[in-house]
C-alpha cells in the first residue's frame, strides 16, 4: 500500500511537473509575443515620431531656402537700386566740385581786379604819363567802379554750401 501510495504520489507529481512545464512553456511564448508585441509598437510609435521630426525638418528648410531666397532678392534690388542712385549723385559731387572751383576761381579774379582797383586809385592819371596809355581814363573808370558784381567781404559766411 505505502509502495502504491508512493507511486501514485510519483505519477501525481510527473504530472504535476509536465503540467508546470507546460505551463512554463506556454508562459514563456506568451511572454515571448507580448514582448514581441511590445517592441513592434515601441518600434512603430519611434518610426511615427521620427517621421514627424523628419517632416518638421523638410519644412525647415524649405523655410529657410525661401528665407535665403528672399534676401537674395532683396540684396539684388538693394544693389540695382544702389547703382541706380549712384549715378546722379556722382553727377552731383561733380557739378558741386565744378561749382567750387568756379568760385575759387572767380574769387581768384575778384582779388586781382580789387588790386587793380586799389592801384589805379593810386594811380595820378593827370600825369603827362599816363595820357599816352590807351583809354586809361575810361578804363580806370570802369575798373573803379563796382559793377554788376561787387567783390565780396572778405569775412568768412557761415554757410554750409555757397554755390557761387
């Protein structure tokens, strides 16, 4: 009886064992596809966010090539706008640097004829000497007199430009 009791008890835990190592086996495929499952999701979720950040980036620089773009368009207007003002004011400073040597050089000439001036006062035109030149009373008198332009003062303007 105790050896049938024994063999019982060997037969009940054989089967007990195959039971747990069935169990164990179908424990280990379950774990085996949820994990499976788990990593085939995670795998996916990654794949979408990586999609997003790849798209997120395609957009960046579609920005900033039209940002790029942009501005060279802008740089060109600005350069063709440049040379196109350019021209009248290098035209400008010409006509202005033409006009101030012009008045040096008329102020030049104002200095002479008020030398002149100031030697033909000096000058004794009753003097038998002075007879014998060509016109040189009529020409005294046109050199003493002030004219249609009289010689400016010598004091200097405050102006910022002075044309003539």
């Amino acid at each position: 009886m105790v050896a049938r009791e024994v063999k019982e008890l060997s037969s009940a835990s054989a089967g007990t064992a195959t039971r747990i190592a069935q169990d164990l086996a179908s424990l280990r495929v379950s774990i085996r596809e949820n994990f499976a499952s788990l990593v085939t999701d995670r795998v996916e979720s990654e794949r979408g966010e990586l999609m997003k950040i790849a798209s997120a980036i395609a957009s960046l620089t579609e920005n900033m090539e039209r940002l790029v773009a942009h501005q060279r368009d802008t740089l060109v207007k600005v350069q063709e706008e440049s040379a196109r003002i350019a021209q009248p004011i290098v035209r400008l400073i010409g006509s202005i640097q033409f006009q101030d040597v012009t008045r040096q050089r008329l102020q030049h000439l104002e200095s002479i004829f008020a030398a002149a001036r100031t030697h033909l006062r000096a000058l004794d035109l009753s003097n038998p000497l002075t007879k014998s030149w060509p016109d040189a009373r009529s020409f005294a008198e046109i050199a003493l007199s002030e004219g249609p332009s009289p010689p400016r003062s010598t004091e200097k303007q405050n102006k910022d430009i002075e044309l003539f």
